[in-house]
C-alpha cells in the first residue's frame, strides 16, 4: 500500500462521516447514508483521476475505498444521535478531510510527474469537488462557497506549502505534512 | 444489437419522458425539452462509461440514444397537456427506467469482467444519476433523496439479485429480469 | 495557437467575467472569484473533452486558459463595484461566451472526424455546460433553464449553422463565424 493509497483512504474516511452526516439532516435510510458518504468521500479524487485520465479511477482498482466509506456510513447511522451538533461537526471534519484530500491529490499529480500548477490546480479540486458534490445534491448550500471563510484559499494555500516544500529539497512525507497542516490552520482559523 | 444497447435504450427512453416531464413543469421550449429528455436519458450511462474508461460513452458511439430521447421530448412537448397529473406519472415513469437502467448498468460491468462488487456499484451509479442531474439541474428536490422513499435501497437490492442469480448458475436474460423486478417491486412498494 | 485553442482561450476569457461576477453576487473573497470562474470558463470543455476521450482536457495541456481565467478573476474582484447592474452585464456577457463556445466545441469535434449530428450536440455540450455549473454551484436558477428564454435553442441554431456552411462548401473561418453570429443573435434577441 502506497502513501498516495493511504492519503486517498484517510481523506474517504473522514469525508464519507461528513456524508452520512448530512444524510442524517435529510432523514435518508442506511442505504441513503451509504449513496452520499461514498458520493463525498470519493467525488473529489474522482474528478481529479477523470480530468488526468487514470483509467480505472482509484476506487474501481480495488474495494478499499467503497468499502470503508459504507462501514463509516453505517456507523454513523446507528450513533449520529449522540451527536449534539451535527452542523458543528461536519464542519469541523470536512476541514481535516479536506486538508488530507489536498494533499492526496498533490500527490497523485507529483507522481504523474505533472508540472507544478497541475499540481496545485488538481490538489484543489481533490479537496473541494467530494464537498461540492455532497452539499449540491443535498441541497445544502456549499461550504465551498460560503461567505467570509478560507475554503479554496486554504487549500491553494496547502497546495501551495507542498510544492514550495519540495522545491527547498524535503521530500517524502514533508511536502505532505505541510500541506495539511497549512490547509487545516487556514481553514480551521476561519471557521 | 447487444441486449446491453437495447437495454440501455429502453432505460433512455424511460428516462427520456421523466425528464421532458420535468421540462414542462419548468415552462422550458421544445428545444429545453430536448435538453432535459437528453440529460436525464444519458446521464447515469454516461457516468458509467466515463467510470470505466469506455471510449466513447455509449450514446456518441450511435446516434440512436440522442434520437430517441429527442423524438421522446418531442412527442412529449406536443402532449403533455393530457396528463392529468406531472408529478404522479414522474415518480412512476422513474421507477420503471430506474429498473431497467440498474439492469444495463450491471451488465456493461460484467461484460467487461469488472469484479462483482463493481457490477453492483455501477449499477446503482447508471440508475440514479441520470434522475439527479435532471433534479439538480432543474431545482427539483432529487427523488433519490427524498426521505421515506427507497430509492438507491431498491437499486442495490436489484443489482444484488442479478448478481446472485448468475452465482446461482442462471445467465442470458434472468439475472437481468430479476433485477429489473426486484428493483421495481422495491420501488414501487415505497412510492 | 491553433484556431481551436484561440475560440477555447476567447470563450474561457469572457465565461471568467460572468463567473467572477457571480461570485461578487455570492460574496466571496479573491480566491473564491478564481475558483467560480475557472470552473465557468473551462466547464463546458472539460465535459466535451471527457466525452471525447480527449487526453488530458484542454486547459491541463497548457497553462494558457487556467492563467487567463484566474486574471480575469483578480481584476473583476478589484473592479466589479463600478459595475451599475451587475445581472445584465452577467446575461449580456453569458451570451458572448455560449457563441464563442459553441463554435469551439463544434471545431474540436469536427478536427476530430465525428459525424455531423456529434458536432452538433458536443457544441450544445461545450456551450451550455460551463454556465449551467456556475449556476448550480452557486445556487442561482440556471440561465440555460430559464422559461421564455431561448438558450439551448440558440446554441443548436448556431452549431447547425456552422455544420450547414462546411457542407456548402465553406471552410476555415467562415462556418464558425456563421455560428458564433447565428447564436449570439437568436440569444440577444431573447434577452
């Protein structure tokens, strides 16, 4: 198991929670928390892989994914009433998956050896089209797109610390590092 | 012509009529008509093909997807009047291309040798999306997500019976029958 | 520069404008402008070049139509308060960029050897898709489903033109120059 897997799964664990917990807003059954946990937790590593043209896309190659973002969904359903404020923690994970998520998808375009603006450009929708994509069919108004918050600035802002890393000769899981940690501080900040 | 193409045209056709249907309740011209029927009817197939890397989707490798859907909205623009209630005939229409389309969708998975729990997934994902981008695009609440209702629930269950059908030892056209009247009973039950 | 990258290049300028406009709508910081009109500017491409299989999309090829789009974004940020009506010029413009971009999908389609009735709808596709998103994402009613107005109409009239000149005989500029002005005038003439 890659880095890159490990960083594609950590980002479907935590994006899928937030899914299955808008689900609950939207009273779904088990199966519709599992149809938007799986849609946000892979949304956005899906558009990154179609617009590169990995063929198959990273959650067709093997179950890993699909399977525990369902797990994750069926948790949530049987606990999301012990959650007090469901509106609180979804915020607060989509921040921490999207800082993974960002740096999953820098990642991916690094090891496509991508020029550095890719990049960027691929760790951004990486880490806002799986949100984008559950808030618009739920009907939520995006998080992405919310007035007087860091969304798409903390993750250029991440993406960005990734290549800059690499660029002063860390390597590894620095670059990485950075990029979450700037990501998460910038938008957690904002919240 | 393969059972998968006449599959999937039926699953357009279907389609086809909720989403000019949906047309009409937006006051759209012929042409927007034509614009909704064609989405609706390609939509989820597309997603599929896409998924998979078939090159080119399906409805760009013979005009008869586009044609049918076309005619359909026409057919459609001319005597939408007649119907006594759009909502009602929507949600039953939907149920039936529901069915067949889950049925097309696991099909193309197992003709190109994809492992069981692909064949399920895109499936569902041939089923439902079709029906959401016509909701999403047109600002109705999305079917598939409407509390109450067993929409990708049924979905599952459909693909999970054609996949048992065919452990079972059954091939040709009965896993497929038997996911189509799964799907629909399922569906209906919940309507 | 090809003729195609400078019709993709002109669309994605003006599609920038109507984007960043409606992030000023939506109220959101420099980075959120960049983001809504990059996904105004090279969403209908990027669709036409997924359907076409096209290797990587368009605006991943070369850095041109991002860096164009994301200009376009900063300056409209610093500017956009001197604009008086701000949903005008979002229509007006609109309508500059469907024509601009209905011409390029048909080209790229017609450099691609697909038959007529796919040069036709990928141009519809490229014209229509890039709006609809920013609409959807930011929660506006689609201009392209807005009743009374002829919008997908206007983009099928125009790439039947351009297909309609080549088969009289009519080559290089001319057929798109027939069809950035057949749909430009049945838009404005709707507005």
């Amino acid at each position: 198991m890659t880095l890159i897997s490990v960083l594609d799964l950590a980002a479907v664990l935590v994006f899928a929670v937030t899914g299955a917990l808008v689900a609950a807003r939207a009273l779904l059954d088990v199966v519709g928390f599992i149809f938007v946990a799986c849609l946000t937790a892979v949304g956005g590593g899906t558009v990154r892989d179609l617009l590169l043209g990995r063929d198959p896309v990273f959650w067709l190659a093997e179950p890993a994914p699909v399977a525990v973002a369902a797990v994750v969904a069926v948790v949530v359903f049987f606990t999301h009433h012990l959650v007090a404020s469901r509106h609180t923690v979804i915020v607060w994970l989509d921040a921490v998956a999207l800082s993974v998520a960002v740096a999953a998808g820098v990642a991916v375009a690094h090891g496509l050896q991508q020029p550095v603006w890719v990049q960027i450009v691929l760790g951004i929708v990486t880490g806002c089209f799986g949100g984008l994509m559950r808030d618009v069919v739920c009907n939520e108004v995006p998080l992405v797109l919310k007035a007087g918050e860091l969304y798409v600035t903390a993750a250029l802002a991440g993406a960005g610390a990734a290549v800059a890393m690499r660029e002063l000769g860390a390597d590894g899981l620095w670059p990485l590092a950075a990029c979450t940690g700037m990501t998460f501080l910038l938008r957690a900040g904002s919240i």
